[in-house]
C-alpha cells in the first residue's frame, strides 16, 4: 500500500513539473514571438489547466504556502484577458503580467519538485535535461528569427520548433532545411547538443542505477550480517545450555 502511494505521488509530482515546464516556456514563446491561432488558443487552456494545478499543489503543501508567486500563478492571465474580458493578446500589460507569471511558475517548479527534484538533483540528471530543454526554447527562437525572412519553409515559428525537434532527436525528416548560413550553423548546433544532452542523461541514468545497486547490495549485505550474528549469538546460548546440562549431569553422579 505505500508502494503505491509512493507511487501515485511521484506520479503527480512529475505531471505538476511538466505542467509548469510546459506552461512557462509556451508563455514566453507568447509573449515574444507571433503564433498561430490555434497554438495560442491552446497555449491559454494549458494556462489555465496549470493555473488550476498549481494552486491544488500549494494547498497540499502548507509548508510552502506562504510564497510570493502564490497568487501570481494561480491567476490564468490570457484566459482572464482574452476570453472573458476580450483583450488584445499583443497588450502590453497581458505580456508584463505573464512574464511575472513565468518568474512565478519557475519558482513553484522549485518548491513543488517533492521526491522528483530530489531524485533529479542527487542523480544529476538536471545537468542532461536543462541543455536539452535550453537547446530546444533557445534555438527554437534563433532560427526562426534567422530563417523566417528568406525560407518559405519556415513561415511561423511552429514551423521552427518542428525543425529543431526532428533535428534534436535525429529523426530529421527533411520537409524543413535551413537556407541561411546561419540556419545551417544552428542545425549544427543543434545536433551536437542532442549528442551532449544523450549522453549526460544516459551517464546519469546509469550512475544512478549502479548507486541503487550498489545501495542495495550493501543492504543485503548488512542484513546478512545482522542475521549471521543473531544466529551466532543463538549458538552461543545454546552452547552455554549445554554446558550448565554438562555440569548438573556430572554434580549428580
């Protein structure tokens, strides 16, 4: 039973990082960089989903309730704006609000990482992951700004962002191809990076397989110990019975 309990709360608390992971970087995107209707209007319900999300965690965690960013991140600014006040997307204050929310939402992936950012932090595992997700919102932006002028190819910057993720992950399908030379220098980049951040996360994953191994060898170990000595002590007793039998047998004769 508390093996699953355990469980079901990692679970939750990787859900609750990859909402805020999420929901920060797509409003910074917003915020900078001019998108399809269709990614904004689903950029505002992840907002509002994480906004809901966060503000259940805090109060889960009373410890942590006394934060700044409390009402900063529990408030879905561009639903609010947008779809019920009927403001402009590109307004200025909605961008200087959610940019304070971006703030706030990297300070709640702190105070609610749990057991995952325990486990991210002693594993090393950040080091992979942050230049994995660094490569995928920097350059995501570079080659846009670099590309979109002169690529017909790249038009939006979803169109960008599918480019570097194919490159990253070295699927590289080939329906976008950088035409600039700093395009080309960026898809470089890109690569080199994916190698980078595989092998930082494999290198953590396995060290942190072998120090579970090793951790539990050496619990085995000491368990044995422990039983080897009880059985000893028991043999000792026993072996002290036989001798006080030894002498009463011997006194009676």
């Amino acid at each position: 039973m508390k093996d699953l309990q355990k469980g079901v709360r990692i679970l939750y608390e990787v859900i609750i990082l990859v909402l805020l992971g999420l929901d920060g970087l797509s409003l910074l995107v917003s915020i900078f960089l001019p998108l399809q209707p269709g990614t904004f209007s689903r950029i505002v319900l992840l907002d509002l989903l994480t906004s809901i999300t966060v503000v259940t965690a805090y109060i889960l965690r009373p410890a942590v309730r006394d934060r700044w960013n409390i009402p900063v991140v529990m408030v879905p600014f561009y639903f609010i704006g947008v779809n019920l006040l009927g403001v402009n997307p590109d307004s200025v204050i909605l961008a200087v609000l959610n940019l304070i929310k971006v703030f706030g939402l990297f300070i709640a992936f702190r105070d609610l990482a749990g057991s995952v950012g325990e486990f991210i932090r002693t594993s090393r595992l950040g080091y992979g992951l942050g230049l994995f997700v660094s490569v995928l919102f920097v350059f995501t932006i570079v080659f846009y700004l670099v590309e979109s002028p002169v690529n017909p190819l790249v038009r939006t910057y979803e169109d960008s962002l599918w480019y570097v993720l194919q490159t990253i992950t070295t699927v590289g399908y080939g329906d976008i191809v950088p035409v600039t030379a700093l395009g080309r220098l960026t898809g470089v980049i890109i690569m080199i990076s994916a190698i980078a951040s595989t092998s930082l996360i494999t290198a953590s994953a396995t060290s942190t397989l072998l120090e579970t191994l090793r951790r539990e060898q050496e619990r085995i170990d000491s368990t044995r110990r422990d039983e080897f000595r009880r059985l000893s002590d028991k043999l000792d007793e026993l072996e002290m019975k036989l001798e006080r039998i030894e002498d009463m047998l011997e006194k009676r004769r």
